[in-house]
C-alpha cells in the first residue's frame, strides 16, 4: 500500500541518517587570484598554460567583462593552497608571458563539503559564472570576424547578466537576419520529427506552436514559453549568458529551472553552431520540459547534483549527455531520438538512427564511465526504455553515490530541504502520511 511505502522511505531515512551525520566537514585552504587580460586572440590560452606550468590545478574559473576598461577581461580563479606554489613566480609570469596583470585576493579555509542552492532565488548567484561563449566568442566560431553579429551578442547577453529570480525575462526585437536563420533551422528539422522524433515530442511542438509562439517565421520569446512550461510541468526558463559549469548547470534543474540562451548562431551557417544557441535550447530542450514524466527525470539528475562531490558530477553530467543531450528511446520496437543535441541537428537526427554508430542499453552505473565528442557526431548512443524507467535507474544509481546526506524539494516553496535530522525526516513522513490518506480516500470513493 501507499501508506507501507511512505513507511518504508522513512525507515530508510531514519537510518541513514543516524549512521550518517557527522560533525562538521573538513575544511580545506583555498587561494583566490584575479587577473586581466586584453581581448584578443589567443592571450586567455597562455594565461593558463602558465597555471598549468606551475601545476596549479584551478578549481574555478570566472569571467567578466572589466569595470575600468573596455578593452579587458576580469578573470577570478581559485586553487588549492599549497606551499609549493611560488605565487610571486606565477604572477610575474602571467605579466611577462600574457601581459596580465593580477592580484591574489586572499587565502581562506572552505569546508570540503561543496555549496550548493538552497532556494530558486540562489541561482542568482552563479548567473554570472559562465565558462565560455555569451559575448566572447573562440576564434573558430562563424561570426568571430564580424564585429556587428559580436556586438549583438553582447547586447542580448548583456539581458542575462542583469537577469534576477522574480522578473519577467525581458524580450529581444530579433532582427530579420536572425528570424531568417531560426527560420531556415525550424523548417529543415520540423521535416525529420515525425520520422525520427520521440511521440512526446511530435505531440508537444504543435502546442508550442499554438500557445508560444512557435514557427518559422520568428523566434519566440522565452518568458512566453517558460509562462506555458510553468502550467505544464513546473518547470520555467532562466537567460544565461553562455556556458555554465556542469556543476551550477545541474543544480539549477533541481529547481525545474533550465537555463538558456537567447542569442542565435551566425547566419552564415545556419545548420551548424559550436555551442547552444537558442535553437538548440527552444527546439531541442523545452518540447520535453513539457512532459511530466522527462520532466521528474530531468529534476532528479539536478537533485543528485546538490552538494555531489567533483567525480560524482562528471558521472552525472556523462548520464545528462547521453539522456538529455543524446538520449535515444524505444517506441513501438522502433529507436526514436529524445536528446535535445539530436533534435537541433539535422545532421545528426538522420546520423544518429542510422546503423553507423553503436547502440547500448541506458545503464547509469556504466553509461555514467563512457567517454564522448563534442564536436562531432556520436560513436556511442544509449538507449532508454521509457523515461519512467530512466528515472527509476537514475534514482538508483544516485543513491550509490558518496553524498553523505538526503535532499527533498519543496515545490511550494520552491526550496531544497537537506535532510540531515531526525526532525526534518520526521516532518517530511507527516506530509507523506498526509498525501498517502488522501490517495487511499480517493481509491476507495472510486472501488
């Protein structure tokens, strides 16, 4: 019954947390620097060649445009102390080298155990924390010459970085150049979906259509799109300005939150992009975020990521890559594409259910081991039974991991509760007790 299983999670709980909770976590020594560097090709690559040079292994990395010149980036990293780092050596070599001016901004202890969000209003507070792309742009990319598609970048991005929990995400006068190259992308992958696409997504788009906007004629806007996921699923968008770390990608997901970007590829080469654009994310990602049971799924890869250990997000991230990215399922004895990578390319929608790559079970315990490309197409696809059952496996595999405590959110209050008390478990079997009454009344008006 209902009431046995709600039993049977708080004895589990209760256990693990008498055996598990322990005095306060141990604390390391972190070294925090900030250097600045001119904006031109290549100089962010010697800077940390000469990080790599001194064995410095930096744990994180941010980047800002600088507040006292426009011709520099502000780039705040952190690292492990160590005594046999000759802070002095490196600093007079990112100068000498990268022509980089720095300042070590102090050396303090942080405990082990990594920070993580506790409400959906601290996702404010890695928003700025992008690892590449937004405004800057690799040397490689299409639109890095033009200077007229880079200063756009920066003024769209520019919408993410002032972006906060609680506003209406401000929307962007698309121009006809980039309502053309959405247009092009849309028609090109609207003619592979019924064929290759997962049912859920087939079903989905044509609401997307009715309700957001959807179509080749422009791009739609995202507060209009998260307004819709909201009454669907929960779930809603945030801007973000570029690439976050995996870490503060996943966590955001624990709060049915999805960040994404606003800006779209350069024009000319409307079927290719190096990084997400907001093709990729409003045709790949938000049809599925519609759905309730790839909805849970998507929430309990971000839930596991709260508070995980460094190793325990890479195998985290692998399992979204080969789900959420490059996730293929069965349907009717036949593999349909649900990952959001395969379902923005057309290349790779075609390549993917083809007999060229090789085809495995979803297994996280050995998927999460697998490695993978990311700029080209796939050796390697997993394959789900179900969504239901991905998640089942995901929630199994992610009680193996080395986390020494329990989460439970709150979508009410839009909060994670750590479960790390014998109160808060206690708390949480009331309302479970509660919600399984209530089943167990509606089972036996409708018996």
């Amino acid at each position: 019954s209902c009431s046995y299983f709600f039993y049977v999670r708080f004895v589990h709980l209760f256990s693990f947390i008498m055996t598990s909770v322990s005095a306060d976590a141990p604390r390391t020594k972190i070294t925090s620097l900030q250097f600045s560097v001119n904006d031109e090709v290549g100089v962010l690559e010697r800077a940390l060649g000469i990080f790599r040079k001194f064995n410095v292994d930096l744990q994180k990395i941010e980047s800002r445009p600088s507040r006292d010149q426009h011709t520099e980036y502000d780039f705040y990293v952190e690292f492990n102390a160590s005594d046999t780092i000759d802070l002095k050596a490196l600093q007079k070599e990112l100068w000498d080298v990268a022509k980089a001016k720095s300042e070590v901004l102090g050396v303090s202890e942080v405990a082990e155990r990594p920070w993580f969000p506790r409400k959906i209003a601290d996702l404010d507070k890695f928003v700025h924390r992008t690892m590449q792309y937004g405004q800057e742009l690799s040397s490689d990319h299409p639109g890095f010459t033009d200077e007229e598609y880079r200063q756009r970048r920066r003024d769209i991005t520019a919408i993410a970085s002032n972006f906060k929990h609680g506003q209406e995400i401000p929307r962007v006068d698309y121009l006809d150049t980039e309502n053309e190259t959405w247009g092009k992308v849309y028609s090109k992958l609207k003619e592979l979906y019924a064929t290759h696409a997962c049912k859920q997504h087939n079903y989905i788009l044509p609401l997307l259509e009715q309700n957001c906007g959807y179509g080749p004629d422009s791009i739609p806007q995202l507060q209009d799109i998260s307004m819709f996921l909201k009454e669907c699923t929960g779930w809603s968008l945030r801007p973000v300005a570029g690439l976050l770390s995996p870490r503060d990608f996943l966590n955001g997901l624990a709060f049915r939150v999805f960040h994404s970007t606003q800006y779209i590829r350069h024009h000319s080469k409307p079927f290719y992009t190096p990084e997400p654009d907001v093709c990729h994310e409003l045709l790949g990602h938000v049809p599925l975020f519609c759905d309730p049971e790839f909805a849970e799924f998507s929430q309990e890869v971000g839930l596991a990521s709260l508070g995980a250990s460094d190793d325990d997000i890479t195998k985290l991230a692998t399992c979204y890559w080969f789900t959420v990215e490059f996730g293929l399922c069965k349907e009717d004895g036949e593999l349909k594409a649900f990952g959001a990578g395969l379902l923005s390319s057309f290349g790779e929608l075609e390549y993917c259910l083809s007999d060229k790559p090789e085809i495995r079970p979803f297994e996280p315990e050995i998927t999460c081991k697998q490695e993978y490309p990311i700029t080209e197409y796939q050796p390697v696809y997993f394959v789900a039974d179900s969504f239901e059952s991905a998640k089942v496996k995901l929630k199994d595999f992610a009680s193996t991991l080395a986390r020494p405590f329990d989460v439970f959110y709150n979508p009410y209050t839009q909060r994670v509760e750590e479960l790390d008390t014998v109160a808060k478990v206690q708390a949480l079997a009331k309302h479970a007790h509660t919600y399984s009454h209530a089943v167990q009344k509606a089972l036996a008006r409708l018996a």
